[in-house]
C-alpha cells in the first residue's frame, strides 16, 4: 500500500525524506527496499529494521541523516539491499532486431513472384507457311486448280513481303522547348511610412468578494528551544549538533561538564558520535545522578496540548513540562525539546 507524506496535527509520523524510488512524494507504509532515503545523496534504499524503527515512526526525529546539517551519503550499515533492475535494450537488442530485418528481406525476395519485364523494343514475327511446286514439275493429270491458286497466293505474298514499309506512328514536326518568363510584380516602399493604429478592447475585471478567514486565536505561548541555547529550571541543558571532528571531551571542556555526565543523560547515545547527531548535555554541571535520560526531540509548529504531545512521544506530560521549563500553557510547540526516557 503506497501512501502519500503527510503531517498529522503538525507533527510528522513518517521521515518527510522518505519516498519511492521514481516518485520521491510518495511511499510504502511499511518496511520495503522501494522505499528510498531523499535525505542522503544520492537518495538510496532504506534497510528494513531502520525503516520501521525509525523512518516510518514518530523517532524518524533523531535519525542521524535526518538531524545532519548538511546533505551527504547514507551510511553504509542503514543502506538496503534493493538493486534497480537493469534495462533492457542496448547495442545488443540493435543488432538482433537488425538481423531479423535482414531475414525478413530475403524471404521477401525469395518466395514471392517478381513481375515478368516486357522488351523494351517489342517485335512482331510473321511466320508465312508456303508450299510451293516446282516450275519444272509435270502433271501428268492435267491442271490441277488447288496447285494454280496456290500457287498464285504465293506470288502474291511474296510480293507484299518485299514491298512492305513501315509506317511511322507519329507524323509531324518535333516540340521545341521554349522558355517562358513571368513577369513579378515588385513591391516599392514609399519614402513617407504610415502608421496604422488598431483599436483594442480592454476589459476591465469585475470585481470579486473574497472571503478571508482569520486563523484561529492562540491562547498561550510558543515551546521550544533554538540548538546551542541554554534552558531548564535547576538543571539547564545545552542541546549540540555534532560536527565532523568534534567529539564528547570537546562538549565536557565547553560546557563546564564531563563525558560521564553527558553519556549519563543521553538516550541512545552512538559511540563514536555520528556527525549532524543532536546531543544532549548537562550544562555548567557535573551532578546527574537524579536526571532520567533525555532523548532530543524537534516539533513542527504542533497546534496541540501538552497532554497530547506527551501522548505521542510516549512520554510523561509533567516531567515533559518540568524538564523543559515550559512556565505558561504552550499554544504552540516549535523548535527544539527534551522528551524524558525512564533509565533501563
């Protein structure tokens, strides 16, 4: 079942980034190597476990190549297995289709009838069966009158033959080619050009009433947090994209913190951290014995309770609160968030 990328009460549940192969808005709903990674260039298919544990749910927040600055490969351990069928065609299919043309032609040739080709010069034969006597010959019957007229038929054919001519089929004198020219007539410009002007029609619009609808009223304030900007009430927090050549001891000498302290209060924590990975750390402190983990979470203007929110995420709605130091009721949640995980 393919499905097209939507957002749900302003929270994605499904990584926008996530697309089919030949059409990047829209996707299989669940785990299948025709789903393809638009976040990583060049865009490529997904495995099947990260796809359903990450890209195709709410935690497609904090997958390291959707939290990444800037556009790049996809690693290698969260590339699947699909592999573009290859095309068909190519100079091999050319050159068969060329030689089934080939044969085709000569069969053609060969068993089909060709047309008889008259002479180009036809020519009568006259074939004159004669049968003649000898002048010397005697009959010792008397006259014989079949011999007589026979005889003479011969005579006179024999004549005819020799004082035949022929007679040509056309009379007369030959055409001439002549050559025949047309006059043209040549348009000459006037020195004085002339201006012709065309009226137009303008239509003027009629005017429309248009209905404006005035967004709904916003009782409450905006939550969230900008990366690199301490918030929290007693225990303030920092949270960090990493960049390439940065590690944890860079954080911990920064920030007035320790690795401890940071790989203590971060919920699912790569190691070595990947580059463009948010982290979470404990800001100009040291003491997180009594912190539960604390997992980054980035809302998209979400119109919606805190309740909701905490429902969504799994989480707890008052440590959700406390944490992140939301003093006023949220209107609106945009940026940047804490969501609390208990320790395993």
């Amino acid at each position: 079942m393919a499905t097209s990328v939507n957002a749900s009460s302003g929270i994605f549940q499904r990584c926008p980034h996530l697309g089919l192969q030949d059409d990047r808005s829209t996707l299989l709903a669940y785990p299948s190597t025709w789903n393809y990674c638009y976040r990583a260039v060049p865009p490529e298919s997904v495995a099947l476990f990260h796809q359903e544990a990450v890209c195709l749910a709410a935690a497609h927040q904090q997958c390291p190549v959707f939290l990444r600055a800037q556009k790049g490969p996809l690693p290698a351990e969260l590339r699947g297995q699909h592999s573009a069928a290859a095309p068909v065609g190519g100079r091999g299919g050319w050159i068969v289709f060329a030689i089934l043309l080939l044969v085709l032609a000569a069969g053609i040739f060969l068993f089909f009838p060709r047309p008889a080709v008259p002479p180009a010069n036809p020519t009568a034969t006259v074939v004159l069966l004669t049968q003649t006597h000898p002048s010397t010959a005697t009959n010792t019957h008397g006259s014989d009158p079949i011999s007589e007229i026979i005889a003479s038929f011969t005579a006179e054919a024999g004549t005819r033959i020799a004082n035949f001519s022929p007679t040509p089929l056309f009379t007369g004198t030959p055409p001439t080619a002549t050559r025949t020219f047309t006059p043209t007539r040549t348009f000459t410009p006037s020195r004085t050009p002339t201006r012709t002007l065309t009226p137009t029609i303008t239509l003027s619009p009629q005017p429309t009433s248009t209905r404006t609808l005035a967004p709904p009223p916003v009782d409450g304030v905006f939550c969230g947090y900008e990366l690199d900007a301490p918030f929290g009430g007693a225990k303030k927090f920092l949270l960090h994209r990493v960049l390439p050549g940065e590690n944890l001891t860079i954080y911990a000498d920064t920030y007035g913190t320790t690795t401890t302290a940071i790989l203590a209060v971060n919920y699912r924590l790569p190691l070595p951290v990947w580059a463009d990975w948010v982290v979470v750390i404990p800001y100009q402190t040291t003491d997180v014995t009594s912190l539960p983990l604390f997992e980054p979470y980035q809302a998209v203007d979400a119109r919606i309770s805190i309740e909701e929110l905490a429902r969504q995420l799994n989480a707890n709605a008052s440590t959700l609160k406390q944490y992140n130091d939301f003093q006023e009721p949220c209107a609106i949640f945009s940026g940047w968030l804490l969501v609390p995980r208990p320790i395993p």
